[in-house]
C-alpha cells in the first residue's frame, strides 16, 4: 500500500471542509482529476484551489485546453471571492495549449513540463483534459499513456497536479483518468424535482481515508464550499472511542437533572430530565409547544447555561411578541442581549439537512452550549424525507441524537403531530421518539364543549416518572402552570386516560 501523506506533505485545498471529506487533504505530488457534468462547479473548483496555493506563496500554472479560452476562464472565476486579480501573471500563469495540441499529446506533455521547470511550478491546473482527446479513438488510447507519463515525472519534481474532465462521474469509458489518478473527486449536478442538487463524491483516494458518501456542495460569491453528510461525518467521529475516564466524566454528568422550572413538570420527571439526553416534545398546533421550549431554555439561562435556540418557523420579532405578555418575556430579550442566549435563526424554506447540522454543529461549538433546543424538528425531518435518499432519516436522527450526548449537550426537540385533537397517539413506529431518551406530550382533549391541554410523561428512560395526565394552562403573567392532581375538573383526565387505554388496546388486537 502506497505511504499516506502526512499532514505536512498534505496540500489544503482551501475549499470549506473539503479537506474533512478527502480525509485531510490532497498529498503534494498526487494526481488529482475532479470529473463533472457542464455547469457542476470543476473549473472553479480547480480554480480555488489553485488561488489558495498561490496565496501561500507557491507558484500555479493552470492551463486551457478545448474547454474555453483564456480570456474566459479568467472572467468565468472573476467574480468569486476567492479571486486575487494581482496573483495573475505572478504566482498564477493562465495560458493556452491550443497553439500546441495539433502537435499531439506527446509534444503537448514536453511543453508541459517545460513551463513548469520555467515557472517553478509547484501546482498544475489542466482544465477540460476530455476535450483534447474526445472524438477521436486514436488519441485516446494515448490519453492514458499522456496522463501516466505527466502525473509520474511532476511528482518526481514534488508538482500536485488537477485535472477536470467533462463526463458523468460513473462513466466506463472514463478509463484514461480513472487508472492513472490518485484521488478522483466527481461532481453530480442534477434537477431533483423543481431545484438543482449539487452533490460531491470522492470516488478514490490511493492511500487515504476519505468520507465516503455523496456530500452537499455549493458554490456562491466565495467559491465552493463543501458540507459532508452528518451520517458519515458522524461515524467516522466514533472511529475514536473515548477512554474510560471521559466515559466516566460522561456518566456522572449524565446523573445531574435538567429541569425546566415549572413545579409541577419537573415532579412529573422526578425532578427533571437527566443531562446530556434528547427529550422530544410533540403536540399539534396551538398545545403550548414553543412557549414551554422557552421555558426550558430560560431555565438553563437562569442557572447560567450558554443556551442555542433554533427556530425555524418564528422570527425573533415573532418570538418577542409570543412571550411578551409573560413574565419571561423580558428574561428572553435580556437573554438575548447579553449572549446567554443565541436564537439561530434559519427559515424553514428549501432546507438541507447537511447545511443545516454544519451551522447547527458550529454554533454549538462557538457558543459551548449545554442546552438546545430546536424548535421545531419536523422541518427537518422533512427535509430528508424530501431528499435525495428518504431512507436516510433514521440514520440522521440517530446521528443527531449522538452528537449532541457527545457534547454533553441537553436538548428538546419539538416535534408536530398530526391531530389536532388526539385521544390517542403512537409513536412507536416514529424514529425521532424511538431514539430520544424522553418523551413529553401536549394534547388538546375536549370536555364539555371546551379544548383542555394536557400535558404527560410517555417515555423517561435511566429513571421513574409520573405516568398521569396533567392538565396544564397557560395565562400571563406566569406563562404555563400544570395543575395538581385535585385543580382539574373531575373526569377530564380519567375520561382521556380510559379513551387512550381502550385506544392502545384495539391497536393491539388489530
């Protein structure tokens, strides 16, 4: 097996968690070709990485084949933020093998080579390789033979070198590149129903580790940047298991309790939830959900918690006028003010589910929070469904929930259910509920003639609980208050205990 690159003789791109997915980067010397359909990002991705050399004081040639002039390529890379118009001419040599293909691939190599030696060369950059040879048969048969010859003597000389090519990632006939290549990088640029996905693999590292997977990727004013897929992001993070003294530390964390200073709940669950676990907190529209998520949160603010609240379906000017009429509704604004609590904002419109945990990972990171919550989890749930691969979303789930008891992060994650009156309610089949430690759920029930909330404990896992219905309100000034077992009207809960028994029953003979 080859000898892997150590992290010195590792080349970084400078494209956004690129690097992660390559398992590192790319090794100085490495064949490199990045293969694409038109429009998928291969030239300016070259090009970035190209810029991010020269900008470390190395020396770029990046070379035009038939894909576009040289005129173009620089007007095509212009635009991007990565782009250092005073590098061009300098550290970055853009120039032409027109004049010399009819020549053929021999003398095309021997030219090659030649500007490198005369521009000290440490990065080359040939875009549109495919269109040299495409066409004829002839030729390629060469390609390889051209591709092997250049590839072996720039690494001799410590020269990284970058091919695009123009074709489908998984192409057979793409044999020319694919055998002679060190590290293969294919870009899949396709319609997925009314938008365009862009998607990047890494079909080959000789020698390395990468993430394997198709991994999000974008390209806006500053370039491309990648985002990996959290699943295999995740697994490759539990390749390093933790010793037994931070194991130790965890469980011990694990035993203090999370409350959410409301009385009546926190008794409910024996004092809390234990930390570093998810509880998800289901209910249908106008149950209580986002006023009890900010309970929660101040809670944790209260106790001096850095605390990150995710919305994605209320704006902060939303969220203030929710609360304002309580008496956390100044505790929140100051809560904001001075940072003990970050509202991550993100509208719930076109999400992607591998953007969405890189922000939400990184700011859990910047902020060292210890509580979350995410309000709500059912846009993002949708947006693996609505993906690629629905298949996915337990395994999405699972790598969530992992990540943040890793963390030692203690989260609520609220969840919409589907009725909006529910005697009955089975989450047994639900991921989200299967893999959370803990189980809270807001009901809307009808007794005469009136919509009561009821609040109930339906899964504490590591300790006992209160298995009863409580009936809740919610009034200012003090928000949401669960009643004793004796302020509720008589018959309210045992007519929707016996409703949800006879319920849970019939599902069972069924």
């Amino acid at each position: 097996m080859p000898k892997q690159a150590t992290p010195a003789e590792q080349l970084p791109t400078g494209v956004p968690r690129l690097d992660r997915v390559l398992g590192g980067g790319i090794p100085r010397g490495a064949l490199v070709v990045i293969i694409g359909v038109p429009g998928s990002g291969k030239t300016t991705l070259a090009a970035q990485i190209a810029f991010t050399v020269a900008k470390r004081g190395q020396n770029v040639l990046i070379l035009t084949a038939l894909s576009e002039p040289t005129n173009k390529l620089i007007a095509h890379i212009k635009p991007f933020g990565f782009y250092e118009p005073k590098l061009v001419g300098g550290a970055v040599q853009v120039l032409s093998l027109l004049q010399v293909l009819p020549e053929g691939l021999t003398a095309t190599a021997e030219q090659i080579l030649a500007m490198v030696r005369k521009f000290k060369t440490q990065l080359v950059v040939l875009d549109g390789f495919r269109g040299m040879y495409e066409g004829d048969r002839q030729v390629a048969l060469q390609a390889r033979a051209f591709l092997y010859r250049l590839g072996t003597t720039l690494d001799a000389l410590g020269v990284t070198t970058i091919v695009t090519s123009e074709a489908e990632p998984h192409d057979p006939t793409l044999y020319p590149e694919t055998t002679t290549a060190d590290i293969i990088i294919g870009l899949n640029y396709h319609l997925f129903g009314a938008r365009h996905r862009r998607e990047l693999e890494v079909i080959k590292v000789r020698g390395g580790v990468p993430l394997s997977g198709l991994h999000t990727f974008t390209i806006s004013s500053v370039g491309v940047s990648v985002f990996p897929q959290f699943e295999e992001l995740m697994i490759a993070d539990l390749a390093s298991t933790p010793d037994a003294v931070s194991v130790q530390a965890n469980l011990t964390s694990m035993r203090e309790r999370v409350g959410f200073d409301i009385p009546e709940l926190d008794g409910l669950l024996e004092g809390g939830v234990h930390r570093a676990t998810s509880t998800v907190l289901a209910g249908s529209l106008g149950t209580g959900k986002t006023l009890l998520a900010l309970h929660f949160a101040l809670a944790g603010v209260r106790r001096g918690e850095p605390v990150v609240y995710v919305s994605l379906r209320e704006m902060r000017d939303q969220l203030e006028m929710a609360v304002e009429a309580f008496s956390i509704g100044p505790e929140f604004k100051q809560a904001l003010a001075d940072g003990t609590l970050t509202l991550l904002e993100l509208p719930a419109i076109n999400i992607n589910p591998d953007i969405f945990a890189e922000h939400l990972l990184a700011t859990l990171e910047e902020t060292q929070a210890q509580r979350l919550v995410i309000d709500s989890l059912a846009e993002i749930e949708r947006a693996v469904s609505r993906g690629i691969d629905p298949s996915r979303l337990e395994d999405y789930l699972a790598a969530l929930l992992i990540t943040l008891h890793q963390r030692q992060i203690t989260a609520l994650l609220v969840k919409e259910t589907t009725k909006v009156i529910a005697p009955s309610l089975d989450f047994s089949t639900d991921p989200l509920a299967v893999l959370a430690e803990n189980v809270l759920l807001l009901q809307q029930v009808p007794y005469h003639g009136l919509l009561h909330r009821v609040i109930s404990v339906l899964k504490q896992r590591y300790s006992a609980h209160d298995a009863a219905l409580r009936e809740f309100l919610i009034a200012p000034p003090g928000g949401i208050r669960v009643l004793g077992p004796f302020e509720t009207e008589t018959g309210l809960l045992e007519g929707t205990a016996s409703e949800q028994e006879q319920q849970r029953q019939a599902r069972m003979n069924g």
